[in-house]
C-alpha cells in the first residue's frame, strides 16, 4: 500500500507541479508513485524513448518507489470507459492513501485538464467492487489537486518544499529535452517551458505559495474535502521567513 500515489499526463508533469512535495513526502518516509498517462511523445522537443530516460532518472532523484506510463496517445487524453479502467487498476494496485493531480480548474493544456477529471472519477470509482479489474476494490482517502504554474484561487494548504527546492530542480533539470540548463541561450525556443523565464516563473510560484505559510518555497494544493485537524495551532504558526 502507497502513502502517496500522484498522476500526471506528461513524463514531467509532476515534477513541475509538486516535484518538492514529492521529495518532502519520501523525506517524511511515506511511499511515494507515480503515474504518466502518456510517454510524452507529441511534445515539440525529444522524443518518447529520450524522454523514458529522462523519467528514470528524474525518479531516481525523488526517489519514488514505483512509476507506471500508461500509453495512453499523447495530446489526446480522453475520458473514456478504457483509459478510467487503465487509471483504476493503477489505484487498486498501489492503493493509495491519497492520491494527488491536475486542479479541478480551467487548465492550457486540455491533457491536464482531462487527466484531472479522469483521476477524480476514478478514486470514486475504484472502489466500486462490481467493476471488475480482477483486483479488489479500493478507495482512497482523498484527492488532491495541484495548479498549474500561475494558480488561480487560494489554495487549501501549502506544503513547505524550502528543504527540498534543489531536488525539486534536479529531477525538472533531469529532463534535458525539455528544459534549458543553466546558463543556456533560449534565443531559438519554440516552447516556454525550453525557455530561462520558465525558472523564473517557478521560483515566483515557489516564493507566492511560501509566502501564503510563512516558508521560503511552497507549493499550492486544493483538497476535495475538509482537513481534519488535532493540532489546531501547528498549521497556523508561521515560521520567520529566512
């Protein structure tokens, strides 16, 4: 059983969006997957087989225990009786506890937005026992959603990714193909995540949500139901900023 199960479209995905909290997780010693509905395959750069090797190393870095790639058709992500049954045998497999994903927002790529959808039907569905997998049924405890790189709204909590920012950029650097290195000329970009102001704009992320808490960098989520809290001063006392 997973701690943690979270679902992308892209080899990328993740790490982009939550890569510090995935890191953050497996430093709490919760058991981390991860799931990509497609090998990436239509992106403008790379290629699937560049970008298979790219995922496995960037899941080295965040150490994730298990990373499943569908194959679903890249840029034509649908929410259809198969692709729900592909993403619940993934959820019945590592039975997560909490299961994280695209926002319930309007999103750019209509892959995210569709993943999002699928993955919220399918916790739900999961653990509907008549709907035969061959596995047993399962239900997580909660999705979550994460935003895309300018959120919109005020998130529902903040996980604190300040000890984690350098991993978080290692495994997103681990994908070669699809991003500049350090020092770069993005001069001839055709795409803005290939482009030096995409650092840019995930620091600014990084530094907004942080702030929201009281720590350095941070990450915005939305939970599709109420926190339940013991502890009511701890997730309120901010920490002075460094």
């Amino acid at each position: 059983m997973f701690d943690v199960l979270a679902i992308g479209a892209h080899p990328d995905d993740i790490e982009i969006f939550m890569g510090g909290a995935m890191a953050a997780f497996h430093g709490q010693g919760l058991k981390t997957g991860i799931c990509d509905l497609t090998r990436g395959e239509a992106g403008t750069y790379g290629s699937a087989e560049i970008r298979a090797r790219e995922l496995s190393k960037a899941s080295e870095i965040l150490s994730v225990e298990k990373r499943v790639t569908l194959d679903l058709p890249d840029g034509k992500v649908q929410n259809t009786e198969s692709t729900r049954l592909k993403v619940i045998k993934v959820i019945r497999d590592t039975r997560p506890e909490l299961v994280f994903t695209f926002a319930d927002a309007p999103m750019r790529h209509p892959d995210h937005q569709n993943t999002g959808t699928i993955v919220r039907e399918c916790c739900f569905l999961a653990g509907l026992k008549k709907i035969d997998t061959g596995q047993a049924p399962f239900r997580p405890s909660a999705c979550i959603g994460f935003p895309e790189l300018i959120p919109a709204g005020e998130p529902d909590f903040v996980v604190d990714i300040t000890n984690f920012w350098e991993t978080k950029l290692n495994a997103i650097r681990a994908y070669g193909s699809q991003v500049t290195a350090e020092g770069e000329n993005d001069g001839n970009t055709k795409t803005f995540i290939r482009s030096n102001r995409f650092w840019e704009v995930l620091e600014a992320r990084a530094v907004m949500a942080g702030a929201k808490v009281g720590a350095n960098l941070g990450e915005p989520f939305f939970s599709d139901q109420p926190l339940r809290i013991k502890d009511v001063m701890a997730p309120f006392i901010k920490q002075e900023l460094r």
